[in-house]
C-alpha cells in the first residue's frame, strides 16, 4: 500500500481496486446501530483546510472519526495562517503535535506534494487548486461499481468546466487505470488543449454534449468554477446552459441504464437541471454516503491496515 494519497496517479489498478473493495467492508458500518470500528484508535488525524469546504471536511471527519481516530480541524481563517503563517511552518507545527496523517486542502496546486516532504505522517490530497482530487475520484468509481457493477468497458462523459476541474483530472486518472473509456466534454475554451493525450492516452475530448450521450454508461456533469475565473470563458450562463447544461430532454437520450453523477456542489439550472438533479438516475446523494465509505478505507489502508 502508498504511504500518500496525493494524485490519482499514485494508484495502480490493484491498490485502487483494493481500497474499493475496503470501501464496501466500511459501508456495511453504516448500518449498524453504532457506527464506530476501533481500527484507528490512538492514530491523530488532522483536517488542514486553506479552502472553503462542507461535503469533503465533513466526509473525512466523519470517516476518522468512525474509525476511532482522534480528529483534529484546522482552518485557515482565525488561524496563524491570517498573521502570515507559512504551510512549512504549519506542517512542522502539525509534525510536533505528531499527527499521524494530514488530510489537506490548499488554493495552490502542488501544495499537497510539498506537505509530503515536511511531515513524517501520510498525506491526503482533498483537493489542492485546480490539480487533483484523489479520493474523488475513488468514491466516484465506488458509486459507478455499485450501481454499474463494473468499472472495465464503461463509457464516461466528464462534461463541463474541465480547466478549472481537480475532479476532472483524478478521474481520467483513475478511471483509464480501471479500464473505463473517458470522454472530456465542454467548451474549447474550458478544455486545455491536448489535456486528453497528457493525462492518460486514449482520452477523447469532444465539443458537443448531444453526440456522446447515446452512447454514454456514465455522465459526470462539473461546476462551473466561476470563482477560479478570471476572464469570460463563454457568451453567457444561458448559453452554457443551453450547449452543455443537462436538462431532462437530453436525460432521456442516454442507455436505460445510464446514471449521472455530480461532484457538488451543483450550479442548478446551469450545468445540471433540478430535474435531472433529482431524477432516479441521479447518484449526487449517493456519492456523498459512498464518500465517508471510501475516505475510511483510505485512512484505515494508509494508517492501520498496511499489512492486513
């Protein structure tokens, strides 16, 4: 097993099969009247979080914490951090406190690599500017196994706001490993050019949401990063929604069986329609649960069941 999650990457088809077939084990806790295993208890978890966040703090918090493991949140705000504070300095204080791993979000890509070298614990990415976002992918790839069941053959759309999308790059990662067939889909201007051949070869890009549909297993519609732009990448929020917004006659262009999935949170009525949203082919609240599963099987693989 890795000693860090920091890119999709780092997995290779065995070790990310593995930590998905852990998820599955730590799924059944959730059911249980007490939701709580003693696999992590005594470990010290740390939430350093440079950037806003609810669904993936929570996620990690949540999964230590039903592990046993002592949790520890950190945000930047109200922190030393606000007074200048460098990540290094940070890191080297969290190494005092012996934390055993360091689940980080930063605005700067690469920052999750730098931890890495200051701090003797494992390092989780949960996201590090617009680079990567590993455990996204993971439970990404837990909720179109369960639904799907399989991974290997599957047709994915990844439609939207790619440039700015560390969710984008985690899954063409992780899902080629897996044997998926991944389409980037959005406007020229959302997608970097040859971003498809520097990823993982094979990766398609195409500009035209309604020719990949019919033929899609998966379709994972991206937010709109607005904050992360600076200049105007398309005409109007109505014409992105027009071109690449998926509304409930393009949902019924998809396979019968096909699903669509969101990493959250959801720009409604842009990129994703309520209707669509909240439709049975809809997995957003399932990747959700299925996040605090794969994020224990994470920590519990990396702190406690290397040799398990």
């Amino acid at each position: 097993m890795i000693r860090h999650l920091l890119s999709g990457a780092d997995l290779d088809a065995a070790t990310a099969t593995r930590i998905l077939d852990t998820a599955a084990e730590m799924a059944t806790v959730a059911g249980r009247e007490v939701k709580k295993l003693p696999a992590l208890r005594g470990r010290t978890v740390v939430n350093l979080f440079y950037e806003d966040s609810t669904r993936t703090r929570i996620s990690f918090e949540a999964a230590a914490k039903r592990l046993s493991a002592d949790v520890i949140n950190f945000s930047a705000k109200g922190s030393s951090v606000a007074k200048g504070e460098s990540l290094k300095d940070t890191a080297l204080t969290l190494q005092a406190m012996g934390a055993d791993a360091v689940v980080v979000r930063h605005p700067a890509s690469g920052a999750a690599h730098r931890l890495a070298e200051w701090v003797d614990g494992s390092v989780v990415n949960a996201g590090d500017g617009t680079h990567e976002h590993p455990t996204q992918a993971l439970l990404d790839a837990y909720t179109m196994r369960a639904r799907l069941g399989r991974l290997a053959g599957l047709s994915v759309a990844v439609v939207g706001d790619v440039l700015h999308s560390r969710v984008a790059r985690s899954n063409v990662l992780l899902l080629s490993t897996l044997g998926a067939k991944v389409t980037l889909v959005g406007p020229p201007t959302l997608i970097p050019v040859d971003i498809a051949g520097a990823l993982a070869p094979g990766t398609d890009v195409c500009y035209d949401l309604d020719a990949v549909l019919p033929a899609s297993d998966v379709v994972m519609m991206l937010r709109v990063q607005r904050e992360r732009m600076g200049d105007s990448y398309f005409p109007s929020a109505r014409e992105y929604a027009r071109r690449y917004g998926l509304d409930g006659p393009r949902m019924r262009r998809l396979p019968e069986h096909a699903i669509v999935m969101h990493p959250g949170p959801m720009n409604r009525g842009m990129e994703i329609t309520p209707e669509v949203a909240d439709s049975p082919r809809s997995t957003i609240v399932e990747q959700v649960a299925n996040g605090v599963s794969v994020r224990m099987a994470v920590l519990y693989l990396l702190l406690g069941g290397n040799n398990a």
